[in-house]
C-alpha cells in the first residue's frame, strides 16, 4: 500500500515535463501544470481541499501576483492543523539586480511591494501567515545568519478546522 501521494505543481510546462521525467518510477507522484493563482472552477483530480498534510512551496511565493489571496486557497487545501514549509530568499540586490530585469518580477500586490525589493524579510513572511489564520508560525534561519538571512524557512500550521468549516 502507498503511504503517501506527492503533487507537484508548476505553472511551467517545461518545470512539470522535467519533474515527469524525474518522478516517473514514483507511482505515488503526480504531476500538474496549474497555475496556483488562477485554479479552473473544477479541480484536477489529484487537488482535493482539506486533503493535503503538508505543502511545501520553494523559492515560488515571492512569485505570486496576488500574495495574500493565494495563500489563502493554498491554506484551503491543507487539513486541519496540518503544515505548510516555505523556503523563500530575503531581499537581495543581486536578485533584484539579475531577476529586476523581467518586468514581470514588479508586478503583486501593491500591500507587499517594497520600495527596494520583491523579495520579504523573514518577518513579513511569519506575519502575512500569521494573518492568513496559520497558527504557530516559525521562521528558521542559521544561526550565523541572523543579520543577513539570504534563503531561510517559514514554517506555518494551519488552523483547527472544524467540521462546519471543511470544505465539500
């Protein structure tokens, strides 16, 4: 019997074809091209609110256009008191730098746009979970890391859900 499923989930085609590529001796991987921001009134089959254990989101939330929204539907896919790990990078200038150049790298919401940089500090990120109803928020960074974190993790679990409130 299969002990876990994996999804992995990328907007990319050529991310998902890879991730095919990687996975296909894994019967317990699904892959899906899907972009996360904007989900199809139904979902694929492998996407069931309320089921997931854990999401783990690398180097991709700093991405999102509309940052609080989606985390939100990611929030709803998770079960009761499960858990989310977010590996982000804090703000760098030569990210901003290399990655500036795409105009799309600008463009989210306007309450998360800094003057200096797309990219969050380990703070911003525990308190936009925090306000997303995530509870026991915990940012980990090495310790020798503390003034100038570059990649560190955000780890968020979700609410007590109650049964009125599940998803159908």
């Amino acid at each position: 019997a299969e002990i876990c499923d994996y999804v992995f989930i990328d907007s990319d085609e050529d991310a998902v074809a890879r991730a095919q590529a990687l996975f296909e001796e894994y019967e317990f991987v699904k892959t899906l091209q899907l972009d996360i921001e904007n989900l199809p009134e139904t979902l694929p089959e492998a996407l069931i609110l309320g089921s997931f254990d854990i999401v783990i989101a690398a180097n991709v939330l700093h991405q999102l256009h509309h940052l609080e929204k989606t985390l939100a539907t990611l929030r709803g896919f998770l079960k009761s008191e499960a858990l989310f790990i977010a590996v982000e990078q804090a703000d760098s200038r030569f990210t901003d730098i290399t990655c500036g150049l795409n105009p799309s790298w600008w463009l989210h919401d306007e309450q998360h746009k800094t003057v200096n940089s797309r990219l969050l500090p380990p703070q911003s990120w525990t308190s936009l979970f925090t306000r997303q109803g995530f509870v026991k928020t915990q940012t980990l960074l090495e310790p020798e890391a503390i003034d100038n974190p570059g990649a560190f993790v955000v780890l968020a679990q979700n609410a007590v859900i109650m049964a009125s409130e599940m998803p159908v």
